[in-house]
C-alpha cells in the first residue's frame, strides 16, 4: 500500500485517538489525552506564533502515524519531539522511520539545530529506545533515575542538525 | 534584619517583578516575563488541581527572595524548581539557602522523591551553579550542549529526597 506524508486534518483526530489507544501501554491513558489536547489546541489557535506542528502518514485516506514537535520554548533552534506513534499494525514497514525524517528535514528548514526526545526505560519501551538508538541514531543525552516514577527514569535522547539557514 | 517565610500575596507582585528585573541579565525578559505570568495564573486559578506553588522569602514585609516548584506532569513524586530568586541587594546572605531548603522540605512532606532543575552553562550562572552544585549538593544529571542557542548548555540539577510518605 502507498504511503504518503501530509498535514493535519481536523478529520484526523479519530483516527489518531484510536493509534494512540492501540499503542497502549506504551501511551498512557493520560498521555494519549494530552497529545489528543493538543490536536484540539492547534486547531483551535490556527494562528498562533509558535505552534505545535504536526505531520500525518496517510495510507488509502486514513492516517496510520503521526508525528507532533515544536520548538522548545527559551531556546533558540532546538526542537522537542512531543510525540511519534505509528498504528501498531503498521509497525515494523518503516513508517516511523520516514515520519522522524520528515520531521528532522522540517525542523532543519527551520533553522533548528537541535532535536531532543525524552522516552521511558520501562520494558514495554525497549523497541522504542532502538528506533532512536540504532534505527535514527538518537545519542543518549542522560538517563535521570526514577524520574517518571520509582523504577522508571527518564532517558533523553538528542540528535544535531545541520541547520539549512541561521535561525 | 529578620528574615521569615511566607506564603505568596496578591501584594508580592510588584516586588516579585522587581527582584526577577533587577537578576537580568540571569534572568532574561522572557524569563521575568513566564515568572510574573506564572504568578497571575496562579491566583487565577486558586483550584487548580496541580498548582505551581511559591514561598516568599520577607524581610520587614518586603518580599526579597521567592522559590516556585510544582510537580513535573505524567510523573509520580518528581518535582520541577521553576524558579527561585533572590534580590540581588540580599545576595550572599543564605536566603537562597533557606528557600531551597524549605521546598525540599515542603516535596518530601508531599511525598515527593526528586527535585530537577534546569539552568544555563553561561558564564553568569556561574554563581548559579555553585550554589546548586556545592551549597545545595545538587548532582549534574547532564549538560546538553547547545540546547538554549548555540555556545548557551543547559545543565539539569537533580536531588533526590526521602519521600516522607508514599506518593
């Protein structure tokens, strides 16, 4: 099936509530609401200075991933991926892998130099860790112990861009 | 001149505004700017469900130092300092020293475990960094070159306490 990359649609958000809940444990109820949230929030503020941008994986018409960043507020050129999530039935074909590309090229248009992605250390997440890892060659900034809870730190992975104009 | 602790008035934010200006340059106007925006919303909100939550330190009525933490969101017992602040006229009299005690103190009776702190790499933190690395004891959890603008680090401060109750 062919995929495609394009914008947000307000369409989208049932879709994207359902990958999200698909995705679960590795979203939290309480994670999949705030990305959800800000779906609502962007298109509620369609003019606002510094938005939440967002990039949809389409197949047939129906979103399948989805990726949200922005720039980090106080900062000047560095960029959080807020969220990827890819449906897990289309795991495993590449999608993330483009989506996180597509977002680095955009974010690089834009004169960022630097991406930075928090993540968890809890098991269910070992496959996420290698996409950043090995897959997209995230470095591993820190890893804050406990930091989510007891048991479960906070790694932060980072990858510099060359930006394509002085931001 | 005495010093005592107190919880923040209405009345504080002229002289929270003043000690934020007269911090600059470690403190940018951006920064001044987030801080007073934080207090009104505070007061906006008086049932937020996850307030931030200040301590103001006084001096003869005046407030001459405050701190703002709050718990970090999707985390179990970790807290984020936001911002502490001392006016620079009371500098070196350990009323830094008595705020950030009083907020470890105030985290670990809400059952908190960990306290992070972000600050900059930049030469006028230095006195900053001593003060969370050596008065205070904080632990470097990491430097992550470039991420306020390119030659501008941002360093996260971490201290772990023993949670006086379960979270």
């Amino acid at each position: 099936m062919d995929l495609s990359l394009r914008s947000l649609a307000k369409a989208d958000v049932p879709a994207i509530e359902a990958l999200l809940l698909a995705n679960r444990p590795v979203f939290s109820d309480e994670e999949c609401k705030t990305a959800v949230e800000m779906v609502h929030e962007t298109f509620a503020q369609p003019n606002a200075a510094d938005p939440y941008q967002w990039v949809v994986a389409d197949e047939a018409g129906k979103a399948v991933g989805f990726a949200c960043f922005g720039t980090i507020p106080l900062t000047k050129g560095t960029f959080d991926l807020y969220f990827i999530a890819v449906h897990p039935e289309t795991h495993a074909r590449g999608v993330g892998k483009t989506l996180l590309r597509w977002v680095e090229n955009a974010v690089a248009e834009q004169g960022g130099h630097l991406i930075c992605v928090e993540t968890s250390s809890r098991q269910d997440y070992a496959k996420t860790r290698r996409f950043y890892e090995q897959t997209m060659r995230y470095e591993t900034a820190c890893r804050i112990k406990d930091f989510y809870k007891k048991g479960d730190d906070k790694i932060i992975y980072i990858k510099y861009l060359e930006a394509r104009r002085e931001h």
